[in-house]
C-alpha cells in the first residue's frame, strides 16, 4: 500500500477530523546476532528493516482516542479519562501503553484519530510490537510538541511493552527502531546504553530473513520462563560473586563460577547468555575487519547455542536453519528475535538468492507442512516523521 493510499483511507475512515493531520514511519528490526542477551545486561547487534508501521493521526473534538488498523478486524474508542485501562482489543494496548507513559511526562492529551499499517508480518518476530510503540511515541512526541528525545522514546516505548502490555522484553528492539541508520547495524550494551553504529559492509551478499510462518504469542510463550531462569542464575552467583546481570560476566569469570548454579538446566541458560555474548563482541571485530565468513561461522554458532542451551527455536525454525545451511553461497543462519517460531535470517552470496528461495522454500515445506516466506532485506533509518 502506498502512502497516498494510506492517506485516502484516513479520510474515508475518519471524515470529520480536525487540525493538521500528522504521519510517521518506524521500521522493525532483525537481530543479526546477539539473543536472549538484552533483558540480560549484555549486548546486541541488531538493524532496522524497510518493513515497519505507518501511523497517521489526527486531533478530534469528541474527547476520545480511536484506534484503527488496516492489519486487524478490530478497532477500539476509548474516552480519554479511561485510557489507564486496558483494552479489550490485543494490540491496542500497544500504543496505549505508550500514551499512558507519556501521560507520565506531562502529555496533555486531546481528541486523537489514529490509523495504523504495517508491513511486518504479525508473529514473525521482527518487532512489530515496537515499532507501534516507537511510532506512536515519536508521532505524539511531534504532535504536542513535547520535546522527549530519542533516548527516552527509547525507555518509555520499553516500559509500556513491560508495565501494560506484561511482556519482560528488553531495549534492544526499541533502540534498534529508534536510533538505527540505513547501513548499519546497532552493537549496544544493553546494561549500559552506550551504542555504536557499525557500518555493514555486505557488498556482494545479501540478508534473507525466512519467516516460518509459525507465529508466536510472546507474552504467552515461554520467553518470561527464561526471563525468570536467569534471575535465578544469578542468586546462584551471587553467593560469591557480586553481579546484577549475566551479562556482566566474562566468559573465564563464568567458568570459575559456573560450579555455584547447581541446576543443569539454569547453567545452560547461563551458558548461552555468556557465550552469546562473547559472540557479538567477536562479530563486531569480523564486520570491521570485513571477516564476512566469520561473521557467517557465528551465526551458525549462536543458533546452536539457542537451540540446545537455551531451547527456544523449535521444529520449523531448525530445519528452517539446516535447509538453509546446505545451499551453496550461504555463510551463516540463525533464527532471530524470541524464537518459539517467527524468522530466521540468512547470510548469503547475492547470485545465490533465487535459488535459496527455491531449495529452502520446497524443502521446508515438504518437512513441515508449512509454507515459508522470505524477504530480502534492506538496512533503514530508525523512526522518522513524514513531511505531508
């Protein structure tokens, strides 16, 4: 859908609108390396995508805050003295939690007609659910003129997803679809917030991502289990060893200390996460040293290490990930985001894509049931606003 498109459908939804209609875009994210590590205090190394979500609103007289999307049936009005509450409608609660934050930093809010697109697949596991956050907080930042800079769209996006919506995801997504730049990637200490971007420099190859088609539930799945395990990992450590999160520890710190989490299943938690990290630290070094096969090389590692020490990928997205590995051209695969189904990504030679897609496509299918689909991606700017 184009945006002349989008704007056309504002005025067919919302015919009595007032005051200066306003448009924003904010992408959604792959996470090339770095899993299970940002709501652990270590770091991340995602980029922002060209897919993501456009949000048009307008101001109203009724007192009320409409929402509607073009991606789902529902739509919700809530009065404006009721917008603590939480909706019935799912993804409402998304941009809800947003304004609620923001109501916290002084927003006085008025009538408001919003309408929502996106082009992330819903479940997929590229951060849909940030990028409406991001974009109704930059949206509304600009709409009101309140003055909240990237950093703090960054945070508030976070807590709304963790306080109203009851997902105890990290900052690694919000970031990314705040802060990214068009061929980059985001290495970020997630304890720290200190950021860098890293140029991308992927000449000659190309960043398949590879949706199973399975979607997950995340605030339902098991990703606030392992949330939970590693905080017990660290009242184990803790006995000796002062440390606030996993991410914190080096790898030959945690080899001496590993012996303390007597729970085999936490200590391959704990494994992954240290490990995990080392591996985005290492990735960094091959991106600026234009090591792209190394780069490749970790990205099979970490979908080991999430496969077998932190168990969240599944069925669909390991044979995703070994069909795809057997394709001449391919240097690395792993899946991506949360896991317990959603995308895996791909590294691979540009000759090789259509091919890829072919082989992978057919193969999955025929093991699975399902029928994938793939997008070739491209890097994008974080959230912006559209000049009407």
């Amino acid at each position: 859908m184009t945006f002349d498109e989008l704007q056309l459908e504002f005025k067919e939804r919302y015919q009595t609108g007032e005051g200066n209609l306003k448009a924003v875009f904010a992408p959604g994210r792959i996470n090339l390396i770095g899993e299970h590590t940002d709501y652990n205090g270590g770091y991340v190394l995602p980029c922002a995508i060209s897919n993501g979500t456009w949000l048009l609103a307008q101001s109203n007289s009724g007192g009320v805050l409409r929402f509607l999307s073009l991606n789902f049936s529902e739509t919700a009005e809530i009065p404006i003295d009721k917008i603590g509450e939480k909706s019935k409608v799912s993804w409402v609660n998304y941009p809800l939690g947003v304004i609620n934050q923001l109501l916290a930093r002084g927003l006085k809010l008025t009538g408001l007609d919003m309408l929502f697109y996106g082009n992330i697949p819903n479940g997929a596991g590229l951060s849909s659910s940030a990028s409406i956050e991001v974009a109704t907080a930059t949206l509304l930042n600009h709409y009101f003129n309140l003055g909240i800079n990237d950093l703090e769209i960054v945070k508030l996006s976070q807590k709304a997803e963790v306080e109203f919506v009851g997902v105890n995801c990290g900052i690694m997504d919000q970031f990314a679809v705040t802060i990214n730049r068009k061929n980059h990637a985001l290495f970020l200490d997630c304890r720290t917030l200190d950021f860098e971007l890293v140029p991308l420099a992927f000449d000659g190859y190309k960043i398949v991502i590879c949706n199973t088609g399975i979607k997950r539930q995340l605030a339902q799945s098991k990703y606030n289990e392992r949330v939970a395990e590693c905080a017990k990992a660290i009242d184990f450590i803790k006995q000796v060893h002062p440390v606030d999160y996993l991410g914190q520890l080096t790898l030959s710190q945690y080899n001496s200390l590993k012996h303390l989490i007597t729970d085999s299943t936490i200590r391959r938690r704990v494994t992954h996460v240290v490990t995990e990290n080392q591996r985005v630290l290492d990735a960094v070094n091959a991106l600026k040293n234009g090591n792209i096969k190394l780069f490749g090389s970790l990205m099979n590692a970490s979908h080991h290490s999430l496969r077998y020490d932190y168990e969240v990928t599944g069925k669909e997205l390991d044979v995703m990930v070994e069909e795809a590995l057997k394709v001449d051209g391919v240097l690395g695969a792993r899946m991506t985001g949360a896991g317990f189904g959603g995308c895996a990504i791909t590294i691979l030679n540009e000759t090789a894509v259509d091919s890829f897609i072919d082989q992978v496509g057919e193969r999955y299918k025929n093991k699975t049931g399902f029928i994938p689909e793939f997008y070739i991606s491209e890097t994008n700017d974080g959230a912006k606003m559209i000049l009407l």
